[in-house]
C-alpha cells in the first residue's frame, strides 16, 4: 500500500465515528425543531428554501468536525451563496484541499419546513478529490447510511446492496425538481415525461441524498436528476458505489466531485436510463 493510500484508510475507522456523530448530533437537533422554526427565506428561486435550522445544523457540525480536525477544509451548502455559478465556484475554491469534509445540514429543507418526513443529514469526506467517507441520516426514521471507501456500506448495521432490476419497465425511479428554474427545471421535466411511461413508477420526494442512499439500499432502482451540487451528491455517491450500484454523470462519465447532472442505479439499468435521458434530450 502506497503512502498516499494509507493516509486515507489509517484515519478512516476516526473520520468515520466523527461523521456519524456529527449526523447524529444534527439529526436530533433538527427533529426537535420540526414546525417550529423560526425565520424562513428564499434562496435561489421558491424551491430553494433556507430556515435558521439550517444554518444552526451547518454550524454545529462544522463545529464538531474542526474541533477533532482542524487542518481539514469544509463546505457546507448555507456558507455558499444562492445559484448555480456561487456553487461550482465554491467547489472549485476548496476541491485541492487534501481533506475536505462535503455537508448539507439538511438534504430537503421544503420537506422540513413542511413537516413532510422526508430529509437529511448528508455528510461526506473526500481525501484529495475522493470521497472516503459517507453518512446520511434520517433523523424521522432513525436510519444511518454508513459507507467507507473499500469497505462497504449498511444501514441499521446491516450491508446495503442494491436492486436486482434488470429493465426500467421493473424499476421504481426516483428524480426530482430543482431549484434553478429557469435551465435546470425545464431540462429535468423533459425527463420526467421521457422516463416516467417507461418504469414501474417515479417517485419525487424531495430529497436527492435520500433517493441516492434508497438506490444503494435497494428500494430505488435508479435516480436522476439536473443541476445538484456537491452536497447533495457526494456521500450518496459512495453509499451507491460501495452497495455495488453505478454513478455517473448524465452522459455515462464516472462520478466526481464537480458532479451536478447525475444518473445513479443498479448498474444493470443505467445504459437504459441515460439513453432514455439522451433520447429526450434531457440531459443537460
């Protein structure tokens, strides 16, 4: 093993309980703030939501993280500015840093803000441009989706390995409607409309790192989706990967960090879906 190579796995058992605390700590904070947060405004556009609550689970985990390491850079999703643009040229800020901790406080602030239970933590830790670590928590359901590079990943303790659906026709998809309303919207709405008389169904439940860690537990076939960031991708991404499922770009390149048009599946349906997508003209 490289020396490179073992800077990443010596820590990873360390960077792996911090971030699970640090999801857990949130998780249970946001719970107790459900319907009774106290300031809300718009971000990007209608969709794009921001409560204190947000920024208040940003903040404790940033907290936590540097506390126990604190030469590692960070970005959170509400210490960058609204739109696409803001986001890319964040990422590009930080993407060198040797570790660099990848969080959204909470992966579906409609939802929350809402008192739909369907959010998350999402807290991933890439290691020179590679993620290493992921965790999504549920704080609703209690469930932690845990993955690290090599090793796997589980939910309730037990290894998550995804679906056995060979066509779309079988599958159950998820996707969903972004924020940016004026490329991202329309591009993933031509999507909507290619793939959803082609599955079993589609879901949109307002969560992209929840529909990724239901893709790596095997209760989504595939996801889609226009215009994300690296937050709600990155520890998703690897959950999939380590589950035995496939992510990449909309036109079939392998996951990175830069990352904001995404396919991910079971791998057995991925040519399928993003030929679908690129039939329609709907892959950004």
């Amino acid at each position: 093993m490289s020396e490179q190579q073992n800077a990443s796995v010596v820590g990873s058992k360390s960077f792996t309980a911090v971030a699970i605390n640090c999801a857990a700590k949130a998780g249970e904070w946001i719970k107790t703030k459900l319907g009774n947060y106290a300031s809300l405004d718009i971000k990007y556009s209608s969709h794009d939501l921001v409560t204190e609550v947000d920024k208040g689970s940003e903040k404790l985990i940033r907290s936590l993280v540097l506390t126990h390491f604190p030469t590692h850079s960070f970005l959170g999703e509400e210490g960058v500015e609204p739109g696409p643009e803001a986001s890319v040229q964040a990422l590009a800020d930080v993407r060198e840093a040797e570790y660099l901790w990848i969080v959204d406080p909470i992966d579906g602030t409609t939802n929350f803000v809402h008192g739909f239970p369907f959010f998350c933590v999402s807290i991933a830790l890439a290691y020179k441009g590679e993620v290493i670590v992921g965790v999504v928590y549920d704080p609703m359901k209690d469930e932690l989706f845990v993955a690290e590079k090599g090793k796997g990943a589980y939910v309730h303790g037990k290894r998550m390995q995804v679906s056995g659906e060979e066509t779309l026709r079988g599958s159950l998809v998820a996707t969903g409607f972004p924020a940016d309303h004026h490329y991202a919207l329309p591009m993933n709405l031509k999507g909507v409309a290619a793939i959803a008389p082609q599955v079993r169904n589609l879901r949109v439940a307002g969560s992209a790192a929840l529909h990724m860690a239901y893709v790596a537990a095997g209760r989504l076939s595939g996801f889609w989706e226009i215009g994300l960031n690296s937050w709600d991708l990155a520890a998703g991404a690897l959950l999939i990967a380590e589950s035995g499922g496939v992510v990449t770009d909309t036109s079939g390149e392998p996951y990175h960090l830069g990352v904001r048009n995404v396919v991910a599946s079971n791998g057995k349906l991925q040519d399928e879906l993003i030929g679908a997508l690129a039939k329609a003209g709907a892959i950004g």
